[in-house]
C-alpha cells in the first residue's frame, strides 16, 4: 500500500510539476522555472544544484537505491527534472551546464530501460531516444558509452551497438573477451535478427575473426 501511494504521488507530483515548469517557459520565465525544478530536486531527493554538478549519473542511481532494490520512480522523476533544467539552461546560452544534465538524465533513463522498469513517471524508452538526439554531437563520458552499447544491443540497434562497441576499444575502454562475447551472442541470433538489427551473420563472423586476429597480433 506505502508503494503504490507513493507512485501515485510521484506520478501525480510531477505530472503537476511539468505543466507548471512549460508554462514558466513558455512566459519566458526562465529564472522562476529553474527555482521550481531546483525546488523539486531539493524537496523530493535533497539534491540541490552544487551536489548535482558533483554527481555522475551512477552515483544518483546508487543514492536511489536501498537494499538492492532501485527507485525508479525517483530514478525517472529526477531525470524528467534534469531533462527540463538542461533545456533551461540551453535557451539562456549555458550549453556547457545543459549537456551536462543531459548526460545525467540520459544516464537515469538508460538504467532504467535496461533494468526494464517500465513507464512509471516517463517512458524511457521515449526519453532516452530524445535525449540521445541532443547529445549526437558530443563526445561522451565511457560510462554513458558502455550503456549506450547495451540499450543498442537490447532495443535491436545491432549496428550501432557494435559501432559503439569499436569505439569503446579504439579508446582502450573495452576488454577483448567483453567484445568477444558481443560477437557470440550475435551469432547465436541467426540471420533474420541480425538484418532486422541492421548486421548479417557475415558481417559478425568476419567482424569476429579480425577482432581475434587483432588480439593475437597484439600477443592476447
């Protein structure tokens, strides 16, 4: 009964929050819409602005988790709030700030579409998408990286999983046998899934067999 009343709360708390903070928008209120988000964050998860900039997205999760067990309601809530701040932060010229937020948000909600919390408070499926938009053109934190290579994986994006994959190891942030395995498990997809993904079981067993010959070059 305390869970579901919780959710309901949040659900409803911050369904309330997003049309005051677009209104403020909208009114180009921008300094009294950054106030209500910084509101919320420091109300709902004692988060204020200095101790998010000192956080990564891996360290919110673990502050929204007890006992093993994540709060994804405030997970998807505080990314909702983070995604809105950026957008702020933006239209004032303050890009810096802004893409950092969105590396936060994109961060939460990549955590929760992989742990397949489901649309609680936002689908993060949808708001991972949006986010990823903004972010194309920027060079990203490993971290974010590596969970972007899993939601590829695990939303079909074969292909870009595995160009992500390739980067992750051209920067050294990669281990030979995690990208070995990427490549087993293509494999045991067959042809079908693989051209839906945007690979062919070609393309994976010649991409598999220059990774080995890459490493044996190297004395792996």
């Amino acid at each position: 009964m305390f869970q579901r009343d919780y959710l309901m709360r949040m659900i409803h708390q911050m369904s309330v929050a997003m049309g005051q903070i677009m209104g403020l928008r909208q009114q180009k209120e921008n300094k009294e819409a950054l106030l209500l988000v910084d509101e919320l964050l420091e109300r709902n998860f004692r988060m204020n602005s200095m101790l998010l900039q000192s956080l990564s997205g891996e360290d919110i999760v673990r502050l929204m988790s007890r006992n093993g067990q994540t709060d994804y309601a405030g997970l998807q809530s505080i990314a909702l709030l983070l995604r809105e701040k950026a957008a702020i932060h933006e239209e004032e010229g303050e890009t810096g700030l802004a893409f950092g937020l969105r590396v936060k948000a994109l961060h939460l909600l990549l955590r929760s579409a992989l742990d397949r919390s489901g649309t609680i408070v936002v689908d993060p499926e949808q708001g991972a998408r949006e986010l990823e938009r903004h972010l194309t053109a920027y060079e990203l934190p490993v971290s974010l990286n590596r969970l972007l290579m899993d939601w590829y994986e695990a939303s079909g994006r074969l292909d870009e999983a595995e160009n992500m994959l390739h980067e992750l190891l051209e920067d050294g942030e990669l281990e030979f046998e995690e990208a070995e395995q990427f490549y087993v498990r293509m494999e045991k997809l067959g042809n079908e899934r693989l051209l839906a993904g945007g690979l062919s079981i070609e393309e994976v067993t010649e991409a598999s067999e220059l990774l080995h010959a890459q490493w044996n070059k190297q004395g792996v």
